[in-house]
C-alpha cells in the first residue's frame, strides 16, 4: 500500500514501512533511491519498493522498467 500526501509518501508492504520519501525544497527524497527525484519518479520508487517486498525480483519486468525510467 502506498499513502501520499503533499510533502510525504509511505510504502508498507506484509504490514511493514518498506520505504518513504519526503519533499525538501522542490525534490523528493527517497529511502530506497540515492539521487533526487521528481513527484512522479518518488511515486515509482514507491511502487517500486512495493513490488520487490512482495516476493518479485530484479528479473521482473515492472521491476526492470520502473528502474529504467528512474536512471533515465
């Protein structure tokens, strides 16, 4: 489940906070991401987390599609 309000968004997966981001100054930090990001790629990163707390892994194709659309 992910929650996102205008400066916050918390993704739990099996009952448990798997990653966060926080807005500071405009860009979005992620738990689970090393560089800043937009509104939309935070949300990706979110569902990102998710999908992989929820037994999938790197060979998944939402997996390897939403890590592309964030280095890009």
């Amino acid at each position: 489940m992910i929650e996102i309000n205008e400066d916050h968004m918390k993704a739990t997966a099996k009952g448990l906070v798997i990653a966060v981001a926080v807005r500071v100054d405009g860009a979005w930090h992620a738990t689970t991401w090393p560089t800043p990001l937009t509104y939309n790629q935070a949300i990706t990163a979110m569902m990102l987390a998710e999908r992989l707390a929820t037994d999938h892994d790197g060979d998944d194709p939402l997996v390897r599609v939403w890590r592309e659309e964030l280095t890009e």
